[in-house]
C-alpha cells in the first residue's frame, strides 16, 4: 500500500507517523551517513514536517518500506531555504500547484530491481504521480543525483535541469523541475510493469488508518 497523508490529518496516523520519523532516521543517517540529521530519539524530523506537507509511506506487511514528502513551494522549502546555492543564480520556480519533493527513501534490501508490480521502488514512483494527480499539482522540484533525470524521463516526467550539476556534500546533485500529467501516470505504469491503482487517500474514515505499524531495525 502507498498511502498519502495530508499533515493534517497525521494526528489519526500517530504509530504510523512516528514509524516513518524512525524510517527516515535509519535510511538517512544510519544508512546514508548523513550525521547532521543524526538525532538522540533516531527520529528525523525537520521543520518543514510542521508545515503542510504531503506523506507518500509505503507499507508492506505492516511496516514502513518506502517514503517521501512534498512540500509547497509557496512557504519555505528546502530549495529555497537549505540549499539555493544548487540553483547557482538561476531562477527557480514557485505556484501553487509547483511543490518539492523530497526525502525519497526505499528500504535498502529492495532497492534491487525497479520494475516488477512487487517492487517497493514501483509503486513509490508510481505513487508519486498519482499523489500529483490527485493534489493538482503539475510540477515537482527535486534535488537529486543527476542520473534521476534519465530516469525520470523513461518515465515519463516532462523533466529538465534548473542549473548545471554541482558537488554537494561530496555528492553530485543537480535541481531538476519536472512536469506530471496523466500521461506521466500511464507511461510510468507501462515502464515499471503495474498497471492498477497502488495509492490510498487519506479521506478521514477509520478503513484508511493503519494501526498495526511494526518498527523495522535495518542495518547497512
């Protein structure tokens, strides 16, 4: 299941928000190595968590396997408040239905294999584009390796660079703005093999609450 959460409703998703604080910190800090995020209750959270956000959480077998956020980029956000150094003096691009996707995090041992309706990389992808679809949006700012722009493409994101890569943190990143609209969704399907609907709303009914959230410890 990919389930979308407004960050108004996560008051009803409390285990499983607090599950998703804890993925984050293990995929981030532990796995990743990004000590600066590194936070004695291993929760990692950041200030654009108290915003209105958007949480994309994939579950599997109740536990938090894959997750993302979008951010508007009508308030503060990570381009425009952490990094625009990335953007090396272009402009950037902001509106309403413009948001930021970030925190794109799959749990490492399925990370093999990005096509296959069990892949958690899939549906996180193609749950990505429907949460776009569903919310209005019609383009995503991301900061991100420069080979996810190909990616992107097969995929069927009207995707193109902001500014040229740069070094960042030791890493290459580049600023990508990409456009989704109904033909992104189909492409996406017919690229990664998945062809029904992956993506669970938040409407507010008891059925949409996941409660039985078990913690899950990787290493690496």
């Amino acid at each position: 299941m990919i389930l979308l959460i407004d960050q108004a409703e996560r008051h009803r998703h409390g285990a499983l928000v607090e599950e998703v604080y804890r993925f984050r910190h293990q995929f981030f800090v532990d796995h990743l190595g990004w000590s600066a995020l590194r936070k004695p209750d291993g929760r990692e959270i950041d200030q654009f968590d108290e915003g209105p956000c958007k949480h994309i959480v994939g579950v599997e077998e109740g536990r938090v396997v894959s997750y993302t956020r979008l951010l508007p980029t009508t308030r503060p956000h990570l381009l425009s408040h952490v990094y625009p150094e990335t953007l090396q003096g272009m402009p950037s691009v902001t509106g309403p239905t413009i948001w930021e996707w970030t925190r794109y995090a799959i749990e490492p041992a399925r990370r093999e294999g990005t096509t296959g309706a069990d892949s958690a990389t899939a549906r996180l992808m193609l749950g990505v584009a429907a949460a776009c679809l569903h919310l209005g949006i019609t383009a995503l700012l991301v900061q991100t390796h420069p080979l996810l722009l190909t990616r992107m493409l097969e995929l069927g994101w009207h995707a193109r660079p902001m500014a040229m890569p740069m070094q960042y943190g030791g890493e290459p990143i580049v600023p990508i703005f990409a456009g989704v609209d109904e033909a992104t969704l189909t492409t996406s399907r017919a690229v990664l093999g998945v062809h029904r609907s992956v993506l669970t709303v938040d409407d507010g009914s008891a059925s949409k609450r996941i409660t039985n959230i078990r913690p899950q410890v990787y290493h690496g």
